[in-house]
C-alpha cells in the first residue's frame, strides 16, 4: 500500500511561471514558489496518509478493505 500512496502525488511547474504544483494525480493541491516547498507538503500528506492507514488497521479497518465481508 506504501508504493502507491507515494506514487500518487506529483511536482510540476505551475504554468508558465516560476511556482510548482503539487497534484494528487490530475488535481492540484498547492502552489508553491519554491519545489522545496512543494516537496515538503508532499512529505507531509504521505506521513499523514499513512498514520490514518496505521491507525485504521489498528481499529480493525481491515474489515472495511473486504467491504464488511469477513472471510473463513
């Protein structure tokens, strides 16, 4: 699950202009003016995505992944 939540997001150039775009696949998140910034919301989305992953696995999200269905 790691590899695609840090596969997701993405650093462009933001149009024609000095400033970089964060996206979630197609949609923009943030404008920065440096890539630094950008990468650093990056950094910060993925550590919070996978603290919600950690923190849903420990309440038992797992039944949420087999949509409630419980197997064997």
């Amino acid at each position: 699950m790691a590899q695609t939540i840090l596969g997701r997001f993405t650093v462009k150039k933001y149009g024609d202009s000095r400033f970089h775009g964060l996206y979630d696949g197609d949609t923009l998140v943030c404008v920065t003016v440096y890539k630094k910034g950008a990468k650093e919301v990056e950094r910060r989305l993925i550590g919070y995505e996978l603290a919600l992953l950690s923190i849903s696995k420990e309440l038992g999200g797992e039944e949420e992944e087999t949509h409630g269905l419980k197997t064997g």
